[in-house]
C-alpha cells in the first residue's frame, strides 16, 4: 500500500517515537510510506536526525504548526490537500490534534480511500479551559465523521472518545505504542556506572521522572510531595530526565525548600539513552495531569524499575497496584508521597514488582507487535472496503 503518516511536529515525545517506529516496521514489510511533518521542533529536542539516518520517505509542510491561528490553517490545509493529492495514498493515517484534523479533511478533500487516526492522548482534557476544550470536542467529532477507524494507545482513550462522541466503539481499536524492547537490558554493571556518574552510591534510593520540565507534566505536584517524601526516606535522591521552558521555575522552587541538592537533572537527552539513565532509579515518579498511556511506565517496567504513578488516563493498564507499582488517586499529593516512601523501604517489594513489570511489557509494548496489528488493520480495512465495492 501506499502509505502516508501525518503528524504536527517531530520533537522528542511518545507520539513522535511511536509514528517514526510504525513508519519504519510499514516500509520493512514492504509498504511505500511517506511522513509528513511540520518543520518545527522545541526544547524538548528533535526526532529529524532519526528520520534522515533511517532512509525514511519524508515532505514537511511549512504552514504545519502548533500554534493556532485561522488564516495559517487554512493556508496549511490546502498545502496538505494538494500535497495527498500529489502523493496519491492509499491510506493516510494521522496522528495529533492539529494534524489529525486539518490531515483527516485534507485526506477527504483528495479522496483518499481509507482514512485512520490514533489518539496517543485527547486533544481536549482537564488542563484546558472549558472553551478550548469546546472547541477542540467539536473539531474532533467533526472529524471523526470522515474516520474510518481509530487507533488508541490504550482503552481508557477509546472510552473517553466514545463518551465524547467522536465516534462509534466499534470504529476503536486499542493499540499499545510501541518501543524497541531489545534496547531494554537491565544490568547491575551499567548501574553501577550510571550511579557513579551521578555521583550517587548503591545504598542511596533514586527516584526517577521521565517528562518535559513542563506545568502539566506534574513536576509541581512532585515538588509538594518532596518533603514529605524525605522526611520519611532520608535516603532518597532524585533524578529528572528532561528539559523544558518551566526548568528555571523549578530550581528556584527546589531551592526555596531546600531540597536542590537532593535533584539531578540531566537536561535533554536523546532517546536511545533511556534504558541506560533507567538502570540508575530505583523507583519511576509519574505525577503528569493529562496523559494517553505514558511511554515512561513501561519503559520503567522493562528496565525492573516499578512505578509510581496518578491513575489518570492509560496509566492503569500497566501500573498494577502490588503486581508492577501503586496507583494513587489523581491529584493526591500526600499518597503520592507515602507511595515512595513505601517503596524506598521496601527493596524486597521493588525486586518483585520490576520483574512482574517487566515480563509483562516486553511483549506488550514490543514494536514489532505494534506495526504488525496496524499492519493488520489496514488490509481489513482495504478488504472490507473491496466488498463493499
């Protein structure tokens, strides 16, 4: 088939990694795919080196941005019609709020046969104001008319877009996003090394967080809860992995409670050295506000490292409570420190529930089983499409 993968923006983020992957494991089973992408990135860094390196078909479209301005989208939505018509896909699958609306008209305008869009998180959510999140409800059940199917990076994603009528159950396919499992080896050696660089001994217990130093990544919650944290584990050290426009807020923060020195942060990093700074914690601290299912969780899990975490969006369906990790209540600072601290005491139970973990999410997060399933659904859909004919 003819392929054409649509997405807003290719900075470092679970959406990207994943569609880069499915463009990737598409033209390894022989389909002719195309990316298309705006041109801008941001300071959580940029997937363009990945996509050259790996030989990927690629257009990027210079009206395609995050920001929302009226004249510029309707701009960017003729430059997609022409370039679809131009491409003369069999199936465009779009990914993201800004691309997976103005892609979806764009792919119907052209005549596109077979039109997919994945929800790797909802465009309107609990961090937005109730306009916004009007708006963006609006476009998406517009869009979602011309949808023939949706794929959601986990089931709690289908249920919130069922329930805000984007459409029907029956058109949602839950698939999990997909990472390079291979890549994720635990070994005592490489944390040894990793503590050391951080200039953090064996004995010492590192919580790591894995997210953009951003307000809704939940960083002000985790702040709260640090003191209490430490009061009652005073063994604990922190490790932030990430950058972002709210990095210089947070070390002021960490400074007024007298908790900076307790925090390393590695500022931006590419990829492929997460399961290597993972080999480093002993415990992953996910407080995020809005989220679909958080690639940090099972990245985690796969490198034995359990999880705490809010129970917000996809979160539940991989952080178990006493099987990989402990759910708290979304918003619940104070359990979301006694959470840790448990953990921090309880070595025993963090052996445990990593080894769960991560024999669950190796085959369950596995790349190859994502682009196969996706895989899958197309040629049903090509099929069901012939017999309507």
């Amino acid at each position: 088939m003819k392929i054409c993968h649509l997405i807003t923006r290719l900075i470092i983020g679970g959406a990207q990694e994943n569609t880069l992957l499915t463009c990737e494991g598409l033209r390894d089973l022989g389909h002719d795919v195309v990316l298309v992408a705006g041109p801008e990135t941001g300071p959580e860094g940029s997937l363009w080196d990945r996509v050259e390196s790996s030989g990927l078909r690629y257009e990027i479209v210079d009206s395609l941005r995050r920001a929302v301005r009226p004249i510029n989208e309707v701009r960017c939505l003729k430059a997609l019609e022409r370039l679809i018509t131009r491409l003369n896909c069999d199936v465009v699958h779009t990914h993201s709020s800004k691309a997976g609306i103005l892609g979806r008209l764009a792919a119907h305008r052209a005549g596109v046969p077979l039109i997919v869009h994945t929800i790797h998180g909802m465009s309107f959510n609990r961090t937005q104001s109730r306009a916004t999140r009007t708006v963006y409800r609006a476009l998406e059940r517009r869009a979602g008319r011309i949808t023939d199917a949706f794929i959601s990076v986990g089931d709690a994603m289908t249920n919130q877009a069922v329930a805000a009528g984007i459409g029907a159950a029956d058109l949602f396919t839950s698939i999990h996003s997909g990472m390079e499992t291979d890549k994720f080896n635990p070994h005592s050696s490489e944390r040894a090394r990793v503590r050391a660089d951080w200039g953090i001994d064996q004995e010492t217990v590192v919580v790591g967080t894995i997210a953009r130093l951003f307000r809704n990544k939940g960083y002000d919650e985790i702040i709260e809860a640090m003191p209490r944290m430490v009061s009652a584990a005073d063994n604990l050290r922190f490790v932030w992995v990430g950058d972002g426009r709210d990095r210089q807020r947070y070390e002021t923060e960490l400074s007024r409670i007298g908790l900076r020195d307790r925090v390393h942060l590695t500022g931006l990093v590419p990829p492929g050295r997460i399961p290597e700074l993972l080999s480093g914690c002993d415990v992953l601290l996910h407080a995020s506000r809005w989220e679909g299912l958080p690639r940090a969780l099972p990245q985690a899990l796969l490198m034995e490292v359990p999880v705490v975490s809010f129970d917000n969006d996809g979160a539940p369906e991989v952080v178990v409570p006493d099987v990989t990790g402990t759910l708290v209540r979304f918003g619940d600072v104070t359990g979301l420190a006694d959470a840790v601290s448990a953990l921090a005491r309880a070595p025993e139970t963090r052996l445990r529930l990593g080894r769960e973990g991560r024999q669950r999410c190796l085959e369950m997060f596995d790349h190859r089983r994502m682009v196969s399933r996706i895989d899958d659904l197309y040629r049903r859909l090509a099929a069901a499409r012939a017999e309507r004919k």
